[in-house]
C-alpha cells in the first residue's frame, strides 16, 4: 500500500489554491501542455511520504500516526507559484511555503523517527515545502521557459492556514489520477507547557 503524512488546507486555503490553479489553467503558455491537475479535495502538503508498505505493516504504521504529536499547532503560508524543477523539462506546478518552515521542518523530523522504525526504506529526509497544484505529463524540455515564467507571473497572494493535525493518507493511483484515503488523523498541541518535576 502507498502511504503518505500530509498536512490538510483549511477551506479557505484551499480555496485560495484552487483559485490560482483557476489562472494557471488560463495562462497561454500552459495551454501547450497537458497538466494533471491535483482535485481540490487532494490538495495537501505532503509531510513525509512513506513509500509502499507491505500489508502486515499499514496496522502498525495507522497507530503510531495516530498517536497525537508533541508539536504546538501553527501557521503555514504559501506564496509564490513555481514550476519544477528549476531547469530542463518542467514536471511540478507547485505553491512554495514561504512562512511556517522551521516549525515544518520540526514535525518532518519527528514523522521521520516516528515512522523511520516502522519502514523498509529511510524517509525522504528533505523537509518538505511545498503544496502540488498539477503535474505535467512528458512536457518538451522547450516548454521549460515559457511554463517557468507564466507561472512566476502567477502573482499569488499570500495566504495560510493553521496547522493543527497530521493525516496519514493511502494514495491509490488510477489511469484518472491519484485519489487519497484517509487512514488516521492525530492532532498536534500535545505539549508539555511548563517544567514537570
Ligand atoms: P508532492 O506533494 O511533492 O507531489 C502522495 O503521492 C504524495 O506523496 C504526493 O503529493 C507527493 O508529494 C509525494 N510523493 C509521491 N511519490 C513520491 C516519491 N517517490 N518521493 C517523495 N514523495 C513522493
């Protein structure tokens, strides 16, 4: 089974990146290629993808996510479109996480040592950082500079939610695009608030 931990968008959010996939889809220069775009119910940012599991180890992994999260709750803003990578044939639209990445990159790090354990293979240990809008299918290297600057030209305004639970999510891939299973929901805000003799 493929698993993934990811961080829900709050309606508003989410609505805010469908709003700029709305304009992304408009733009001439994406006209040209074909892009799979994520469905508004999929919108997520991905915390620590877990790769495919044997079947015996999904039970194990479901506790251990949701088990709350010594984490305080806090905020993730996005802004600024991209097109990924940087050079050569475009693959990713993507929204960057401009606020919210040292608390991000904590909660990666405590997915990691929760989960690492539980896996075959170690977690990406990239924090994560953004939030995919689509992804492009075989686009020519030659695309790559039109594709890079009408979504820079996107001009996204800033905007954010409040991150207060990890979802860990079955990915079942189909010929129409990946849909998302929700397995097990754990808030964050578990933490210790002053010294405890
Ligand atoms: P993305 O947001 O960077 O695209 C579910 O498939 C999620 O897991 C995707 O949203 C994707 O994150 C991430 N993912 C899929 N395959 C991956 C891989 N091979 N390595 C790392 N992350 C992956």
């Amino acid at each position: 089974m493929r698993l993934f931990l990811a961080l829900d968008l709050d309606a508003p959010a989410r609505a805010c990146a469908v709003e700029v996939q709305g304009r992304a889809r408009r733009a001439p220069a994406l006209r040209n290629v074909t892009v799979r775009w994520v469905r508004p119910e999929s919108l997520h940012l991905t915390l620590a993808f877990l790769g495919e599991v044997d079947a015996d180890r999904v039970a194990p992994i479901a506790r251990a996510a949701a088990e709350p999260w010594r984490h305080a709750p806090f905020r993730v803003e996005l802004a600024s479109a991209e097109a990924a990578p940087r050079s050569g044939a475009p693959r990713t639209l993507w929204l960057s996480v401009s606020a919210g990445r040292a608390a991000l990159a904590h909660l990666h790090a405590d997915a990691c040592a929760r989960m690492g354990p539980l896996l075959s293979a170690p977690v990406d240990p990239r924090p994560p950082g953004h939030v995919t809008l689509g992804r492009l299918r075989r686009a020519p290297r030659s695309s790559g500079r039109p594709v890079r600057d009408a979504v820079a030209g996107l001009a996204v305004p800033a905007f954010g939610w409040r991150v207060d639970s990890v979802v860990l999510y079955q990915s079942r891939l189909a010929s129409g695009g990946a849909s998302y299973r929700p397995l097990a929901r754990a808030p964050l805000g578990c933490v210790i608030l002053d010294a405890v003799p």
